[in-house]
C-alpha cells in the first residue's frame, strides 16, 4: 500500500480509485474520505504552525524574564 500511495503521490483520481480497490466502496465515499482527509491534514498544518509560533513566542519570553530576574537579583558591588 504505501508504494501504491508513493506512485499517486498528490494524484486525487487515483488515490479515489485505490481507496475504492483495496476497500470496496463507493466512489461517493471514497471521494468524502479523501475529502475528510484533505481537511484534516489542513488543520493539522495550521495547529502546527501555530504551535511552533507560540514556542517560538515563549522561548523568546522566558529568556527575557529569566534574563530579567538575573540582573535584578544581583547586588551591586
């Protein structure tokens, strides 16, 4: 199966008929699977993205605060 989906390689057409082959089912379903999946893959990207901006975001902000409670915690000389 994963070279059969290697040779489709973004080809929606094929991927609907591999589907329809190996499970038996109707191309309607096939296409909302394929579709279902299609939307799922997209907003997994975009919770991704995200998350990689907010630890991006806090790793910028804890080095800030940590620098901070640093240089106020020392005494001067």
């Amino acid at each position: 199966m994963n070279d059969e989906l290697a040779a489709i390689a973004g080809k929606y057409e094929q991927l609907v008929g591999v589907l329809q082959e190996k499970y038996g089912i109707a191309a309607e379903e096939a296409n909302r699977q394929v579709d279902e999946f299609k939307k799922l893959k997209k907003s997994n990207a975009s919770l991704m993205r995200s998350q990689k901006s907010m630890s991006a975001k806090m790793k910028k902000s804890n080095g800030v605060s940590v620098r901070a409670k640093t240089l106020s915690k020392r005494r001067p000389r």
